[in-house]
C-alpha cells in the first residue's frame, strides 16, 4: 500500500500545452503562473510565436538522474 504518491507538483507539459490557448483567448504572451497544489510552485511562461516554443521558467530540484541509450 502506497502512503505518499511521489508526482510533479508543477506539471510543466500542462503548462505548454495551455499557454497558446490563453495566448489567443487573453492577446498576449507572458504569464505568471501558480500551481496550487500541496507542494505547488510558481512558473513564469513566455509563448515564442514567431519560434514556436513555450518557455518556462522557475525554481526545480534534481530527483533523478540517468543515461538513456537508443
């Protein structure tokens, strides 16, 4: 039995995939957002039109690392 599920307090793939629909909705491209969980956090986004990339910015710790081969 699991006591504590271990997740992403701040989904940053949530946020990407958001921000150009509030881009449109509100006409501009930089936000400031929170995610209100538990262990939440604060995430600046910045949508790169012309690029096609979202940016994100904020505070992140390493919980794992490792070597994918391919």
């Amino acid at each position: 039995m699991l006591l504590h599920t271990f997740q992403d307090p701040v989904c940053g793939s949530a946020h990407c995939a958001l921000t150009p629909y509030w881009s449109q909705k509100l006409g501009k491209c930089d936000f400031i957002a929170n995610a209100a969980s538990t262990r939440g956090g604060i995430i600046n986004i910045h949508l790169d039109e012309q690029n096609q990339r979202v940016l994100l910015q904020g505070k992140a710790v390493t919980v794992m690392e490792g070597c994918l081969l391919v």
